[in-house]
C-alpha cells in the first residue's frame, strides 16, 4: 500500500499559518498527487502526474516552477494508476458525490487515508481560492470570506482528492476534500459543488502517513489549545479589512535546509 507524505497540518492553517513549509521540489520527491496551498495561502493547489498547478483566485491557472514558491501545507503520495476504475453515477451534488466514494471506494473502511483521481465530464463545478495574503496573517475562518468562487458549466477534467480518518481531528483533511483542475488545464481551484452523469475513479489506500512539521517563529510559538473563536476575536478591526495580494506576485527564492540529500532531483 502507498505512503501519504504531509506538510503541515489542518489545525497550523486554521490558525494563520501560511508561511513556507517545504519546497515544491522536496515535496514532489515524495509523490505526484495531492493537493494543498502554497506559501501565503496563495491559491489552491493540485498536484497531478508530477506538476505542480495552482488555482488562483484570479480564476487563472499556473504552473508553479521550481523554485517559485513553496508549500504552507499539503499531502502527496505516489499514485498507483494500475487499479481498477469504479464508476459512480447520478451526482447531484458534492455531498452525494462523497456519500458514493464513500459506499464504492473505502475498500478497508474509513479508518485508513485514501488518495482519488475522479475523471469526467462535469455539468456544472464551482472552484473557490484565496488571493495570497499579506503578514500579520488571518485566521483561515476571515480569509475564506474573502475567497473568489467560480462557477464552470460543461467541462471535462479531473477531481484529485484525500480522504483523511476522522480520528485526526485536525491533524489532516476531516473525511473527503477535492480540488479540480480542467481538462485544458485553464480552470481550477477547491471544489464547492458540482453536479455530473457519470465520473470514472481511481483510488490508491495509504497505510502509511510521515508529517512534515513547520519551523517557522509563528508555528513554534503558537498555543494550539485556544480555540478557533479566540483566534478569530483576536483580529484587530484594521487587520480583518485588510486587502489581500491581488496579484499573483513571484515571490523571493528562498533556500533551505532539506533533509535526504541522498535523493536524487527528479526530471520534470
């Protein structure tokens, strides 16, 4: 069974922490699915066949080369594309999408992660993403008022998705969560529903989970037991009207530590 690598966790981003976590490059060492966000919560982020892809808020997509930026959180794992297909039918919606993944695709239960790649045509999706945010950083609860969300008809494309046990808590995802990228690779970002006839599955189970922990000042001295509302209380008036990056600026190369040096740099 695969490995699901990790940076970061739910809990870090739910309380502002969008600093860098790892390179992209590191990160793709360790997989070629996922999805995540970059450095600034600058985006969604899909991961797919070993490209890196952003889904802005500016409805655009983009490549994220080496070494543009890098991850503030995300997961990742090498996806075994060999399994079989499992069709699922009728989605009205995106709950009806997780309530079929979860019946035809949890092969060993909701106790372990699953990694999906969804392929189709898609009658109606909506894509939601946050501009990059400018430091003091906000909590996840006010910029996700701020997200732009875009609505597609009559696209064919491709849901990347992890589902996560719900014992974590907010150490990962809680159950299913997707992103979507479109065939044509112009339109993508988190995915807030859709409606579709007929979408073909592949799902890859992971029983093997390594985490990636931030070191950066913000994450090692916050305090992690106050909760959520606390947090969001603690956002000064000025602070929470705040005008995030409206541009998708590049940001500075920044070099860092990594560990296994060993691993030789893939070829893209």
């Amino acid at each position: 069974m695969a490995r699901l690598f990790q940076a970061s966790t739910i809990s870090a981003i739910e309380k502002g922490h969008y600093d860098y976590t790892i390179s992209i490059e590191y990160f793709l060492r360790n997989g070629d699915t996922g999805i995540g966000t970059y450095n600034g919560h600058n985006g969604e982020a899909i991961f797919l066949d070993g490209v890196a892809y952003n889904g802005c808020a500016s409805g655009e997509v983009k490549i994220m080369d080496f070494p543009q930026t890098g991850i503030s959180f995300g997961a990742i794992t090498k996806f075994n594309s060999e399994v079989p297909e499992v069709v699922v039918e009728d989605i009205t919606d995106l709950d009806t999408l997780y309530r079929l993944l979860t019946e035809k695709c949890l092969t060993k239960g909701p106790n372990f992660f699953y990694v999906i790649k969804v392929f189709g045509h898609f009658n109606e999706i909506a894509v939601t993403a946050a501009y990059k945010q400018r430091k003091p950083f906000r909590p996840l609860s006010v910029i996700e008022k701020e997200m732009r969300t875009y609505n597609y008809k009559d696209l064919d494309g491709t849901l990347v998705g992890i589902f996560a046990p719900k014992y974590l808590g907010k150490t990962s995802f809680n159950g299913w969560s997707v992103h979507f990228i479109s065939e044509d690779k112009l339109k993508g970002g988190k995915v807030v529903s859709l409606k579709a006839a007929s979408l073909r599955t592949k799902i890859n189970l992971v029983d093997k989970w390594e985490v990636k922990l931030p070191n950066n000042k913000g994450f090692v001295n916050e305090n992690f037991s106050k909760e959520d509302a606390e947090v969001e209380a603690a956002v000064k008036p000025e602070e929470e009207k705040k005008e995030p990056v409206k541009e998708e600026v590049k940001p500075e190369v920044k070099k860092v530590e990594e560990p296994d040096k060993k691993v030789e740099k893939k070829s893209r």
